[in-house]
C-alpha cells in the first residue's frame, strides 16, 4: 500500500495535510496498528496534537501505553 520511497510527513494537529495520511501506531511489544485521521478526531477533535494522542492511546494486546506513531500519506489504490 505504501512506496518506500515515500518519506513520513511532519504532523502537528490532526487537521493538518486535511487529514489525509494514515498513522501507524507500534507498541513497545511488537504489535503495530493503522488508523486514519478521522478515526481519532473522532474522540479528540481536529484540533488536537497528535502526539498528545498517541500518550493516551493502549495497545490492544498488552495494554500498555508505550506507543509510537509514524504518518504516510494517504493512498488510493486505482487498479
């Protein structure tokens, strides 16, 4: 789905590139997790920092907080 080519973007708040990127999400233990934007706007508004989110989210494995994030941009498939 993603080009290696393609670099990670520089996001701040949740409305920034108009929410159009996916966040990988990683845990310390191993398990990684894609979301988009609109997923956590959903709890926490498009006004808020992403890495503010990212401190409060738990893996869904072992439930701890130790997660990462990384963001691509978003693509569309067109096969």
């Amino acid at each position: 789905m993603y080009s290696s080519i393609m670099g990670d973007l520089q996001v701040v708040r949740l409305s920034d590139h108009f929410g159009q990127y996916v966040v990988q999400l990683r845990c310390a233990c191993g398990h990684t997790r894609e979301c988009y934007a609109k997923t956590l706007a959903g709890f926490a508004g498009w006004d808020a920092k992403l890495a503010d989110i990212v401190r409060r989210l738990r893996c869904s494995r072992c439930g701890k907080r130790s997660c990462t994030a990384r963001v691509f941009e978003r693509t569309v498939d067109r096969s």
